[in-house]
C-alpha cells in the first residue's frame, strides 16, 4: 500500500514539473487492499444475506453495491449530541425524493478508519509540538482493536509517514516524526518509492499541498477501505501549489465515503495584519463530507477539546442504509437529505456518487 501510494506522489511529482513546461500528465494508478481489509471482506461475504437481519446495520458497503450508507450525529439547538432516537425519527430523501430506510443503528460500532493529515509548513511551526502531543493522545484513545489509522503530512510534498495499523505506538512516532519543511527548491527523487522526495513546484508557488493531500488519502488510502471512515486535518487551511483545487478533494472524500473534520491551529502572529484566509475553503470542505470545523489558534485546551468533541461523534454515530430508488449508475452526484421529525440538526455528508459497478 505504501509503494502505491509513493508511486501516486512521484506522479504527482511528474505532473507539476510538466506544468512548468506546458505539458500534462494524468494521475491514475489502482490501490491494492490491505491485508486486514481483504480479511473483513472475506469475513462478511462468508455470512449469508439469509442471515442478517434487516434491521441490523451494513457491515460494508463498496462502491459497487446497491445501498448508500450514512453515518450522522443528531444535535440540538445548542450543539449537544442526541442518542437513542428510533428508525422512525428520520426521513430520508434522494434528490428530493423519499427512500425507504433498510438498514438502521443507533449507535454505530462498527471499525473506524482513519485519517491524521497534520500541516508541516512554515506557518505552523509555532503549533506544530502542540499538534504532536495532543494529536498523540488522542489516538492511544481512540482506537480500539479492530480500528486502522495512518499519519500523512504535507507542506511542499505530500508524505505518507504510517499506513494503515491499529498500533498506537507506531501512529504517535509518526506524528513526532513530522518535522516543518517550508521549502527549497524542490526536486524529484532519484528513485520512485524510496523515501518519496518532495512535490516539484516549479512554475507555481511553493507553500502547501493541502488539497492534493485530501486528493491523495481519500483515493488512494481510504477509497478501498469500508465500515467507518473519518479524515482529521491538522492545518490552518491555506492551500498554495497543490495540482488539485478544492472541489476536487471534496469529491475524492466523497467518492471514498470519508468524514472530514478540519482543526484550524493557526498561530496569528505568523500572518501580521493580514490574518488568514483558510476558514471559509475548510468549512466547504467538512460540510460536504459530514464532518465539522472547529477552530483552535495555538491553544491547547482548545486543541484537546476539539478531539473531544470528534471522539465523542465517532463513538455516537446513527448509521442508516437504504437502496436508491433511482438504480442507474451515470457516475453523477446524488443529494441526500436526512431529515429529523423531532427538529434536531442532522449532521451528515451532502451525498454521494452513484458509481457504476466494476467489471
């Protein structure tokens, strides 16, 4: 997996050093899966549909199957999480129309996957140790047994630090591994997939591959993955050089069925009178995909009750599953709405993407 994903960058790489010269190359290479996910599937596939009570949550769910499956919070007015509630507290609607809701949970407790992206330009060097600490804890409470994570960070390259474990230990050296990189010129590694190299930014400015590592963990990490999947970026959201733009990491977190949670640390001193501008693009970004933006400056306190906050809604997610009644598969974006008759906010992704089997 890790090999894949260095040869995904170093054609990244390839890409924008074309850029300087007026030329184009596209980014396509397929993502094996992980031993552990192969042995999940194998798992549910061994159970027979017979089996399974409807009522019961999707244990999986691939881009090739006919049921969407939504994890979502429920809040009331004043942002606390709302547990319990029955099947019959929500509608359900696809493009405007109403599905029929097949497969119900109040709480889900099904694996986690997931996704630190921690930002390692200049800009966060007076918050990055924060990041480290904090970040590091969170995970030793997180994660349970049959729970995966992986430790990405970008600043000019996009560097994948630990694939998928379920080992604690190895996820916080990762992180304290992470050190700031705010530049130089860049060039391309002497040979793909040996100690990556940083992204060449030549002919755009350098600063942060903030998008093209969304892009980069959402297709090629978690894409293949099922169950739960969530992504929390350690950054102040400003983007500069990245290949992709915005909506393309939107739609790769979406193709992938992965939450984003943004926790904006930003050390304001950095940006003078100017301030930043991050915000309004990391609000986009975890609105479409179901997640949050919690801002967190260069406080601790705040940056420890942001993870928090995100631990308690993974751990209090309702998952509902239905199949569309419009079954043609064009590849275009589907809305989805859920909808609670008591009132409460619906935290949920904004839809889906109604891919075509694969051959």
């Amino acid at each position: 997996m890790r090999s894949v994903f260095r040869l995904k960058v170093f054609c990244i790489q390839l890409a924008l050093l074309g850029l300087a010269f007026g030329a184009q190359l596209a980014v396509a290479q397929d993502v094996q899966m992980v031993p552990d996910q192969q042995d999940r599937e194998a798992a549910d596939k061994a159970q027979s549909p017979k089996d399974k009570d409807p009522d019961e949550p999707v244990t999986t769910f691939k881009a090739n199957t006919n049921v969407v499956q939504l994890f979502f919070n429920v809040k009331d007015k004043k942002g606390g999480l709302i547990a319990n509630l029955s099947k019959d507290s929500f509608d359900v609607l696809e493009d405007g129309k109403p599905q029929t809701i097949k497969y119900y949970s109040a709480e889900s407790q099904l694996p986690l996957t997931l996704g630190i992206l921690i930002d390692s330009s200049a800009s966060q060097e007076r918050v990055l140790n924060m990041e480290q600490e904090v970040g590091g804890a969170f995970l030793s409470e997180i994660l349970r047994e049959k729970d995966m994570a992986f430790v990405i960070d970008f600043n000019i390259k996009v560097s994948l630090l630990q694939d998928f474990t379920s080992s604690a230990r190895r996820l916080k050296a990762a992180l304290n591994s992470v050190k700031i990189d705010s530049g130089g010129q860049a060039s391309l590694p002497g040979i793909p997939g040996q100690g990556g190299g940083p992204v060449p930014t030549m002919g755009v400015p350098k600063g942060t591959l903030l998008y093209d590592a969304v892009y980069l963990a959402s297709h090629d990490e978690m894409a293949q993955q099922v169950d739960r999947k969530a992504m929390i970026l350690l950054t102040d959201g400003e983007d500069q050089g990245s290949q992709y733009r915005l909506r393309d990491a939107i739609e790769a977190a979406q193709k992938s069925d992965t939450i984003v949670y943004v926790l904006l640390c930003a050390d304001r001193g950095f940006y003078g009178f100017g301030g930043y501008s991050g915000d309004s693009d990391m609000k986009k970004l975890t609105t479409e995909t179901g997640g949050r933006l919690i801002e967190v400056g260069n406080k601790t306190d705040k940056l420890k009750a942001a993870f928090d906050q995100i631990s308690q809604e993974l751990r209090s997610q309702y998952n509902i599953g239905y199949v569309p009644t419009n079954a043609v598969k064009n590849g275009g974006f589907r809305k989805v709405q859920i909808h609670s008759k008591d009132g409460y906010k619906v935290q949920s992704r904004s839809g889906y993407f109604a891919v075509p089997d694969k051959e």
